[in-house]
C-alpha cells in the first residue's frame, strides 16, 4: 500500500492536515490520536500513568489533564522519558493494528516524530516560524510564553524534521493558502498511488 508519513513541528497545522485528508476519504493513523485513547480512564496507559503521577494529574471528570501531563513532561527530562518508554510501546502496537485495516487506496500515518526506521513512499512534513508556533500554542495551549517555549525546545529542530521531507509545506499564512498547498499533495498522492 502506498503509504504517506506526515508530521511537523508543534502547532504548525498537523491535525488540521490530517483533518483535510480524512474528509477526502484517505484513511489517516494518527499516532498523537491513539496516545490520547491510549490514556482514557480504563486504559492500560491511564492506570499507569495515574499511579505514577497520583491523582493530581487528573481532571474535574477524573480523566487525565493533557496540560498537567504536558507540564510533567516538559518540565523533567526522566518524566518525559518515562511517558515515552510506557506510550511509545503500546502506540506501535495499535498502529499496526491501524494500518492492517486499511481500506483506502493509499493512507497516512500521522506522528509528531520518528526516526530512519520508519520507511513511507512519501513524507510530508509540515512546518511554521516559531513565532507562529509560540502564538498558536499560547492561544490553544492557554499558557505562558515560556510554557510555549518549553514546549517547542523539547521537539526536534525545524531543519533536523525537514530532513525527512520529500515534500515540505511552510504553513504560514491563511487556512485557506494552507488547504491550497494539502489540495496540491493531495492529487500528488492520489496519482502516485494510482500509478
């Protein structure tokens, strides 16, 4: 199966690229997606997770806070580690279990990394200024500047992700010009997969 790796840097426009995608009928493995699910009350990752960090993580529903979570984690290099060697595991299970069921012509598996173990016939990686990026995740995130700069300090570098491109779109303008750019790719793909 022809097979498209799409990731980006925070709050460059991800999700809303694998949202376009879906809404054209192209099956869309979303990593960040099922870490989420992974960490619902009644989940292996939640009860784990929970245990580790006590009861404080939790929100007014007794699911776990994304915020809290992410502050844990960005604020304490061995809390990220250890989120990432309990996630990381259980993720890769249910993403192949994704990408068996498959019923596209062609997929996307969407992740905020990986490495040169992961093989695509494409990679799409979607990147934006910092400045954008502190802005969007400052308006999303509801934080401070120096959350936000915590948080993009702790991804790879924009160059270091871009290195995996084969295609690049820089997602600084309007929706609209971004929809344009994923509409480009998006005949790209199809022709490629239909080849």
């Amino acid at each position: 199966m022809f097979t498209v790796g799409l990731t980006g840097g925070v709050a460059a426009g991800k999700s809303t690229a694998t949202n376009f995608f879906i809404e054209k009928g192209i099956a869309v493995v979303d990593a960040d997606t099922i870490s989420r699910n992974l960490q619902l009350r009644g989940q292996e990752g939640y009860e784990k997770i929970v245990k580790k960090f006590s009861g404080d993580i939790l929100d007014s529903n007794h699911e776990i806070d994304r915020k809290k979570i992410r502050e844990i984690a960005f604020s304490n290099p061995e809390n990220k580690k250890w989120l990432e060697d309990l996630m990381h595991p259980m993720i890769r299970d249910e993403v192949v279990k994704q990408l068996e069921a498959v019923e596209s012509v062609w997929a996307i598996y969407s992740a905020p990394l990986w490495s040169n173990k992961n093989v695509f016939n494409r990679t799409l990686v979607i990147d934006a200024p910092k400045d954008v990026q502190l802005q969007r995740i400052i308006a999303r995130d509801n934080c401070t500047k120096d959350v936000a700069e915590q948080v993009i300090a702790q991804q790879i570098s924009s160059n270091e992700r871009n290195c995996f491109a084969t295609d690049l779109i820089v997602n600084d303008s309007s929706l609209k010009d971004f929809e344009n750019k994923l509409e480009f790719y998006f005949e790209l793909y199809n022709n490629l997969a239909n080849e």
